[in-house]
C-alpha cells in the first residue's frame, strides 16, 4: 500500500511540475498577412504559399495578391498588411505618405526588355530615330528608359520617341501581332508576346545589362517592406518570416519547373508555360541589411533626380532602412 501510495505522489508531483512549464507562445504562430503584387514581384512568394497550405511552415500566413499597385498601396495604409511586396519607388512613397514601414529585402532586380520585330536594334544607339513603345508612365520603366538613353547621348523625346500604351498585355499583343516595332516590356509579358507572336519578334536588348553599362549600381524594381509594429512586437515572427521567405525564393531559383506550377496555381501569373519562360529573367533576389540598404538607395536616387514626384517627393530617412 505504501508502494502504490508513493507512485501516486510521484504522478502527482511530475502533474504539477508539466503543469508549470509554460505553453506553447502563441506568437510562434503568428498568422504573417502577406500583401503582394502579381507578377515578378511576387513570384518569390510561391514556395511559401505552397508550404504554408501544406503546414509545413513555422509561421502561418496568409496571402493577398493583388493586379494593380494602388491596391497595396491602399493595404498598406490602412495598416492590413505585416509585409509587403512592392515596386521600388512605391515603396518609398507609401513611407513619405506616412506608412509606418521599413524595408526588409530587395527582391527583384531588372525585369525589362527592348523587343523588336526586326534585327536592326543592336544596342541602344540603334533607337536615335525610332519610335519605342512602352508602359507605365511616371513609373520605375520609364525613369530606366529615359536614364539608360540619357547615358548613350540620347534625348528621350528628341532623339527618341517614346509613346506610352495603357498597359503591358496590351502592348504584347500589339508587339506579337507585327502592330508596334519597338517595345520595352517587362517579364512576363515579355515571354507571353514571344510565345504568341511572329518568328519576326525577339529580344532585341536587356534592359538590366544596358543600364549596368552605364551605372555602377544595381537596377532594382521590386521590394520587400514591413510593418514597423510587425517587426517589433513579433520579433520571432518577423526572424521565421525572413527565414522562410528567403528559402521560398531559393526554391523558386533552384527549381524552375516546379517553381512554375506554383506560380501558375497561384495566380501570380495565369500560365505555367509562361513563367517558366519568364522566371530566369526576373531576376528574383533576397537581399537584406547593408546590401538591400546600398541597392535601394541608390534606386531611389535615380528616381528621385529622374522626377521627385516618384518617390513621393523626397527620399526616405534611414528609419526607412530598419
């Protein structure tokens, strides 16, 4: 009887000990909002979009892809986001329009290219005269255009005309149709007008390779931002985020085709066969700290010189750099 008594006492007490010891915290598990732009900009996303459906990530997520820039922009504002994927200059101006974010990664680098029905472009000196076509005034692709012209002696304007079209898949078909001879696009609707278009049509220049000609630095256009209350009050949230996202955008490099279904399950862009074309010349990247800081300030500064207005009228403070 005093043996049964004694092992009940030592249940009893290993109860109360297992009782003390402290759960689970429930910021471990921190449900991460994810607001993302379609497109290459969010392409680095799908592994993790793919692990996180499977439960397989430490963090749990959810995810807001959307078509049109102002649509996180208007996310983010409100506050509905922990992090975001964004153009470049967007990201500057969501800060100067008070956002209260920082900037956690670069991840994409150039995404634009000069296509041409024809072989007569052969480098940028080939557009004196030319009629070039392209998207997104007052936006990141024309500030690259004009800057890369202006370094080899050209006068957008003047020496070239550039005439803008409402939008990219707009001008893919009029490039793949024979419709427009010159046309700067980026990914992947450069790889959808290829796909589509005459034996005429090709890539004519890399826009990314034309401005390291003539730039010291690196072309960046797509940004990592998160929410300053995010990064402080979920601290081990915010390291599993970066770790994870890091390891999504790894995957996706490491294994293009597979990379590609999920891009296309997810609706970042709508065709498989497309992105898979597409992906290895996004130039999709994970670069943080002092690195992402170097890159994006001098991004920015090119912005800012090209027109003011596109990073909201100033440049970022360091608090903008964590």
């Amino acid at each position: 009887m005093k043996k049964i008594l004694s092992i009940c006492l030592v249940f009893a007490f290993l109860f109360s000990l297992c009782s003390c010891v402290k759960k689970p915290d429930p910021a471990d598990r921190y449900t991460v909002r994810v607001v993302a732009l379609k497109g290459p900009t969010g392409m680095g996303l799908a592994t993790l979009m793919s692990e996180d459906e499977q439960e397989k990530t430490k963090n749990d997520y959810s995810f807001l892809l959307c078509s049109e820039p102002t649509e996180v922009a208007a996310q983010v504002l409100r506050g509905d986001f922990d992090v975001a994927a964004v153009p470049v200059n967007l990201a500057a101006s969501l800060f100067n329009k008070g956002a209260d974010i920082s900037l956690l990664a670069v991840n994409t680098l150039g995404v634009l290219y000069l296509l041409e029905n024809g072989t007569e472009i052969q480098n940028i000196g080939d557009l004196r005269g030319k009629t070039v076509y392209a998207t997104n005034p007052g936006a990141t692709p024309e500030y690259i255009l004009n800057f890369v012209l202006e370094k080899n002696g050209l006068t957008p304007g003047a020496d070239v005309t550039v005439e803008f079209m409402a939008d990219a898949s707009e001008l893919a078909i009029r490039l793949a149709a024979g419709n427009a001879n010159v046309g700067m696009l980026p990914e992947p609707s450069v790889s959808a007008a290829l796909q589509s278009g005459s034996g005429t049509l090709r890539v004519a220049l890399d826009m990314t390779e034309e401005w390291n000609k003539v730039c010291e630095t690196e072309l960046a256009q797509g940004c990592l931002v998160v929410s300053n209350s995010f990064r402080t009050e979920h601290p081990e949230a915010f390291r599993t985020l970066s770790e994870e996202m890091k390891a999504s955008v790894d995957a996706v490099n490491r294994d293009v085709s597979a990379a590609s279904e999920l891009i296309a399950k997810y609706g970042i862009v709508p065709n498989a066969k497309i992105a898979e074309k597409a992906l290895p010349n996004c130039h999709i990247c994970f670069f943080v700290g002092e690195r992402a800081a170097e890159i994006m300030k001098n991004m920015l500064m090119v912005l800012w010189e090209a027109n003011p207005a596109s990073v909201g009228g100033k440049l970022p403070n360091d608090s903008f750099y964590g």
